[in-house]
C-alpha cells in the first residue's frame, strides 16, 4: 500500500490493521517511508523493528531496536529486543555482549533465559546449565521457557529420557505448543519410541491442518498444483516442516520408504530455494537410489554452504565472536555424503573429501564410522590391509554384541519390562553396528569370488548375529552362489520370504528369483509354480488398485529363471522365460529388465553364428516379435543410467534406448538366419 493513499488521522489505525492480518510486508512499506521522514519516530521504529522480526529479517530488527535505545536509552526493553534480534540472526557473540549491558533488575530473568539460549547455542552447556539454574532460582519451576531450556541442554548431552520429562513437563503447563510437542517427538525418536513418536507428529500435523488450511498439506501428494506458501511465521509456529521431517526420519527407520518419501511431499509447498537445510538434506537421501546425482548435488550444496561460513568467521575475527551462526548444513550432512559415495563406489571422491575437509572429518564422524569409511576406502588400493581393519572392528564390536546380548538374556530372566526395552535397544544399537562391518569384510572375498571363505566367515560369527535377517540373507546368497547347495540355501531363503508371505511384493525380487531357482533345481517345481502364481496374483492386484506404477517382481524372476536355462544351453525354454518376463511391455520394459533380456539373446546370437546351437523356427518367429514390440515401446527406455559423477553425458540421445539397441539386434539375427 503506498503511503500517500493512506488518509490523513488513519495511519495509526491502518499500520495496526496490517499487523492483525499478519500484512507484515505492507506495514514495513509503509513504515520504513514514514521511518524516512521522520527518523526519531519512536513508534514508527518499534513496529518496524517488530514487523522485520515477524518476517525473520532479523538483522534489520536489531538496527531499529539498536537506534531504539540509542535514541531511549532510559528504556532497556528496547536494548533486550536488540539482543534477541541478534541472536536469532546468529550473532551470538554480539548479542551476549548487549545482554552483559541490561541492569533493568525487571528484564534479569528475560535476560538470563536468553544467555542460556546463546551459552547452548555455542555448545558451551556447563555455562548454559549454570545460566538455566539461575533461572530456576528466580523462576518457579513450572516456568516453561526454563523448563524448555533444561530439556535442550539434556536432550544435547544425549540424555533423552531426563530431557523428555522437561519437554512433557513443558507442554503439561503451557498446553498444546507444536513447538514443544515436536520437542517431545523427537526424544521418543532418539529413544526409538516409534509408536509415542508418531502420535506426537500425528497430533501437531492435525491441528496444523486444522488451524492452517492455507499451507496446503497434503496437497502435493495427491497431484494437485499449489502455490509456494513460503517461509512464512504462521509455517514456523506450527512446526508443520520439523513435523513432517521427523515423520519421514521415523519412517525410514521402520523401512517404510515410501512412506518416508511421502511424508516429505505431504510438506507445505515451497520453492527449493525456500527449503530449509535439513528439508533438503532428508529430500536428498530418500532420492538417491532414483536420482543419485540430485542427491550428490544437494549434498555437496550443503556442505559448501557449511565450508563458506566456517571461511568466513576465518577471515573476519569479528565473526568468531559472534558463535556459529544458524544451521545452514546439518552435522549429518558430511558423513552421509561419504557414505552415499561408497555406496555408488565413488571411492576417490570419498578419500578426497576427507583430506580435504579434516576438521569436518574430526568434528563430525564418529570413531566408528571414521575406521568404517577408512577400512572402505583402503579396500580399492589394499584388500589385505583393508580385511585387518574390518577384522578388528570385527573383534571390536563384536564383543559389544555379545556383551549387550547377555544383557537382554539376563533381562529376560528378570521379567523386568524396563530392563528388557533399555537391554534391547542397546543390544540393537550394537547389532547395527556390527553387521555392516561383517558384511564388507565378507564381501572382500565375495568380490573375489571365494564363496567357501564368505561361508566361513558367516558361520563364525553365527552365534553373534544368526537371528538377524541380513545375515541369514547374505548366508543364503552364499549358498546359492556356490552351485551345489541349493537345499541349504532353500532352508535360509523360505523363512524370509514366508515372514511376508501375505506382503510378498515387500520381498525382495531377486530372494525371490533365487528360491524359484532352488525349487526347479532341486525338482521343487510344485512350490514355483505355486510362487509364481502367488506374485501374478499380487502383481495383478497391485495393478488394479495403482495403474499408473510398475511392478517388476514376476518379471525379474522370469528373467533369472530364463537366464538359468539358457546359461545350461536350453535356449528354446530359456528365451521363451526371458520374452514372458517382458509382457506387457509397457508395463515390465525398463533399463534393468532389457540389460538381463538383450544378454541372454546375445548369447543365443554368438552361439548361433557359431553353429553350436540348432533354434526352432517358431523360436525364431517368437524372438523376431519380441524384439519388434522392444522398438515399439522402448523409444523412451534408457538402456544406461546416467553416472552421478559423470560430465557432459547425453543419456538421451536415441543411441541409448531400447529401440535402437532392439533394431541392431534384429539386424544381427536376421543376419545369422540368412547365412
């Protein structure tokens, strides 16, 4: 609104009616052009300094309550909304040193709650906790803001059960607070309280969605176009984002991905360049087995974020006195990266992350993730050095396992419900710990392929982790790898997929390739058959209930099956699996699908053209067919997925599709046929 449209007597009424509706904007419009003419307005000042402290512009909040207070200095009211301002913009340094200012015996208990803020914030909490104690001394103990600071001070030294009675303490004085509830969510989360947890989120996203139509929840899952809302304050307070952040956390955890995924678009809407850091750090992870180098890119964003502020309070001293500043990469940032580069075997860039960041290295991985990507990275270089190191993390964690395992038997003895949840949990603490180190030490031979030494290896460590499922997975694929133990292997691969029987799209495709395999080559070919049907059924299902989704199980299994076959010479039944794994087309074609197809018929072609196999001509019609339905609906099928790391790329151009590669192998066969 301009200033001149405003009438004369009606400035007063109108400033106060834009900040009942929360037009913060407009108001300081106005109020910076009236702030111009008349730079001592005492009132034009204040509420301008409220309204960019409403929009979080807390840097111009702290210069109008700064000239605030230089132009009133009998009113310290304004000097402790100074510091506030500064705080909130991450100059702790600065705004301590104002509060040190405040004599106003009225502002000590205002004042003290918000050193113990700046003490935490700059993780000094022995200065933070003795600050919290003042408080108390002048407070009751039923003060809530005193309450929420002890509890951020525990829940920071990883004390969650002491930090969740302050945060329930809190909200039982206070009432509803999303923000405090939030805080109760989390502590049950630290403490793998799923259930509590979800109920905690549940009820801040109810009342979100009831108090707040306007910032759309849900909306974008459901396909609806909506608007940016923005980082508005109405957001903030209903700690509708740390909710949703959190839910999606707890779901991953519980392995339900998509629901985690969900939980993300089920966010208020806004503009990437409006996402918080730890948004777009959660939005990075659960994208990357779809789209790595997304990932990579937010990642990497992230922690330069993080590197040009640590630069910066380098080169100006004057930044170090001011703290940390606020989150602009969460600490999880760093390791996750590393991991995620392992995991694609980008081995180098993880190595040289690490050199080139060592005070990340130090400040924010721990000593067992430190030895973990250490052992990782020497395995390319020295596969010996590197099974030592895996060994002694072995021998290391290994213990702790069997430690925290006598706990809970010893629990359990008890029937001490308390003892057996904190024995459990410590007991699956250690277990998480445990296996991703076995495993990458098995797979050093499994690499090699050496599938007697990885036996051996899991049985010696059957009595520390034989219950886990990973285990008795990986035990499984070992067996299976070794070609004549197929009936072991059945006796490891059934229970799992038994466990999920009723959810058999929750198994994974290839256990269920591998049991069909078992059952045919043990002559189980009843139980097979039986399974197929069973994942044609659901996959039907499924289909009816999501068209739009893909389902590749029954495919995959096809495909492994064919494979089989056609590894042992029996093309005809072989192949005939490999074009039934595809049907429908539109449905089953993908990258991965057409890379195990296009083998099998490769190998049917070279064989061929060296006279070592005779094919049917109805054989022959099939594949001709076959391959004409590939170009017809593989235009827009990658065959290659485009390398995370790589530059310059063109994944799509027409050379790398189905259609083109179905075309060079039709040319080939008729080729052969002819000659």
């Amino acid at each position: 609104m301009a200033f001149n449209s405003i009438k004369d007597g009606e400035f007063t009424k109108t400033i106060y009616n834009m900040i009942k509706d929360e037009r913060y904007h407009d108001a300081i419009t106005t109020l910076v052009t009236i702030v111009d003419a008349n730079p001592t307005s005492k009132a034009g000042l204040s509420l301008l300094g409220y309204c960019c402290f409403q929009i979080q512009d807390f840097f111009n909040a702290a210069s109008c309550y700064e000239q605030l207070y230089s132009l009133y200095s009998e009113q310290e009211e304004y000097k402790l909304y100074w510091a506030q301002s500064l705080y909130e913009a991450g100059l702790y340094g600065s705004s301590l040193k104002v509060c040190n200012q405040i004599v106003d015996p009225k502002l000590k208990g205002k004042v003290l709650k918000l050193e113990a803020a700046i003490r935490f914030a700059e993780d000094d909490l022995a200065a933070a906790m003795n600050t919290v104690n003042a408080c108390f001394a002048l407070s009751s103990t039923n003060d809530v803001d005193t309450l929420v600071n002890m509890g951020c001070i525990r829940f920071k030294e990883e004390d969650y059960s002491r930090a969740l009675v302050k945060f329930q303490s809190a909200v039982h004085v206070s009432g509803f607070e999303p923000q405090l509830l939030y805080n109760v969510a989390v502590c049950h989360y630290k403490m793998k309280e799923y259930a509590p947890a979800i109920k905690s989120i549940a009820d801040i996203i109810e009342r979100g969605i009831r108090d707040h139509p306007e910032l759309s929840v849900g909306m974008a899952t459901e396909g609806l176009e909506v608007r940016s809302v923005g980082n508005t304050l109405a957001l903030h307070k209903s700690a509708l984002v740390e909710a949703f952040n959190l839910k999606a956390a707890t779901e991953y955890q519980l392995k339900n991905f998509e629901g985690a995924k969900e939980a993300l678009t089920d966010m208020p809407p806004r503009l990437e360049s409006e996402l918080d850091p730890v948004t777009l750090h959660n939005m990075a992870l659960l994208t990357a087995d779809a789209n790595p180098s997304e990932s990579f890119d937010k990642l990497q964003f992230l922690l330069l974020q993080q590197v040009t502020q640590m630069q910066q309070q380098l080169e100006n001293p004057e930044s170090r006195l001011t703290g940390a500043g606020p989150l602009v990469c969460p600490p999880e940032t760093f390791a996750n990266l590393l991991l995620l580069y392992c995991k694609y075997e980008y081995f180098d860039l993880a190595a040289d992350l690490m050199a080139e960041h060592a005070d990340l290295t130090y400040k924010h991985l721990s000593p067992y993730v430190f030895d973990f990507l250490e052992a990782l990275i020497t395995q390319q270089t020295s596969p010996e050095e590197a099974f030592a190191k895996f060994d002694a993390l072995c021998v290391r964690y290994g213990e702790t396992v069997r430690r925290t395992g006598t706990n809970l038997k010893e629990a359990r003895r008890q029937q001490s419900s308390h003892a057996i949840s904190a024995a459990g949990l410590a007991h699956e603490q250690a277990m998480e710990t445990y296996l991703p180190v076995l495993m990458n030490q098995a797979k050093i031979y499994w690499d090699r392929e050496n599938y007697v030494q990885v036996e051996k290896l899991f049985r010696q460590s059957a009595e520390l982790c034989g219950d886990a499922d990973v285990w008795r997975l990986n035990v499984a694929h070992t067996l299976f790898m070794q070609e004549n133990k197929f009936r072991e292997a059945t006796s490891f691969y059934e229970p799992l997929v038994k466990q999920n029987y009723d959810n058999i799209l929750d198994v994974s495709a290839v256990v269920l390739a591998n049991l069909c395999v078992c059952y045919l080559v043990t002559s189980q070919n009843e139980e097979a058959e039986e399974l197929l049907r069973k994942l044609e059924k659901e996959e039907e299902q499924k289909s009816l209930e999501n068209p739009q989704s893909k389902f590749f199980h029954l495919s995959i299994v096809n495909l492994v099956i064919g494979t089989l076959y056609c590894s042992k010479g029996n093309y005809e039944f072989g192949i005939s699996r490999v074009i039934k794994s595809l049907e429908p087309y539109h449905q089953k074609l993908g990258t991965d699908t057409w890379f195990y197809a296009k083998r099998c018929l490769m190998s049917l072609l070279e064989n061929m053209a060296k006279q070592v196999v005779v094919v049917k001509d109805s054989i022959l019609d099939d594949i001709l067919q076959f391959l004409d339905s590939c170009q017809f609906y593989g235009r827009e099928v990658q065959t290659i997925l485009e390398n995370p790391t790589a530059v310059n790329l063109n994944v799509s151009s027409a050379r790398f599709t189905v259609t083109y590669e179905a075309r060079i192998i039709k040319c080939l066969l008729l080729q052969i046929i002819r000659n």
